[in-house]
C-alpha cells in the first residue's frame, strides 16, 4: 500500500464505503497587539479526525487489512508503538458522480493512521458485516479529478 496513486495497480486497498464523516479543516489565529488596536493573523492548520464505516467483504478481506495496518501503529503482543514511517498511510478521499464513473472530488491524505478500529457487531444474523474506523488526518491536499489519472 504505497499509496503513490489511487489508479495505479499495486497493493493498494480500495475500500466500500458505507458511510464517512466530514473531512474539516479548521485554523486559529494569533492576536497580536498593534498600537491601540488588535491584528489577528493565521495560525496551524488542524484536521478533524474522520470516522468511516466500512463494508466488509469476505474477498478482498478489509476488516483482516485494516488490522494489519492498526497492528503497525500499536502492536498488543509487544505493547510497541510503531515507527510514522511504518504506519502512515496515504489516503484518497474520491467522491463519485451519480453514476459512479466520474471522479468529482479528489482529497489526497498524507501522514493518516488508524487511530481507533471497531470490529462490528456479531451477529448470527448473517450479512453485510460493517467496519468502523477513525482516520487521523495530518494533512489534506485538494486535487482535480484529473490529478489522479
């Protein structure tokens, strides 16, 4: 999983989706005094973390994925923290059109994680079985739909 572009083939994980949260994007500012008066000026940029829910299908298996990635920032068999290298993924966040086949919006992810990995519920049920995960967002970068061809 590379992540050096979503239509490259290589061992990069596409994911169902059944539902995700808001990217956002958020910045304070710093106030400086200036004479009798106050000046404000930007300051960091922080990335909401995005909760997503997954479908889990049996081929590819997402759910056996996402915990070999959740295993490389906290391993519970050596209580070790990972290395950012190991564990920082690249995501692409890609809304469609209606019909599925034109890229509309392209959000490339750099420096993401998994933060939190809820397994679904167990049911006897059967059926779709759905994955719920927390994406940490370092960083956000907004490409065309065309950057990613």
């Amino acid at each position: 999983m590379d992540g050096s572009s979503p239509a490259e083939f290589s061992d990069v994980l596409t994911l169902s989706t059944a539902e995700v949260g808001a990217i956002e994007e958020t910045q304070d500012s710093i106030t400086v005094h200036y004479g009798n008066g106050l000046i404000k000026f930007p300051q960091k940029i922080d990335y909401g973390d995005v909760n997503w829910t997954l479908n889990c299908y049996t081929t590819p298996n997402v759910l056996e994925a996402l915990r070999a990635w959740r295993k490389q920032v906290y391993d519970p068999l050596t209580e070790c923290l990972g290395l950012p290298s190991q564990y920082m993924r690249t995501v692409y966040f890609i809304k469609y059109d209606g019909t599925g086949g034109q890229a509309r919006d392209v959000i490339k992810c750099p420096g993401v994680w998994i933060k939190n990995l809820n397994n679904g519920d167990m049911t006897q049920d059967g059926g779709l079985v759905q994955v719920q995960c927390t994406f940490v967002i370092s960083r956000a970068i907004y490409l065309k739909p065309d950057e990613i061809q």
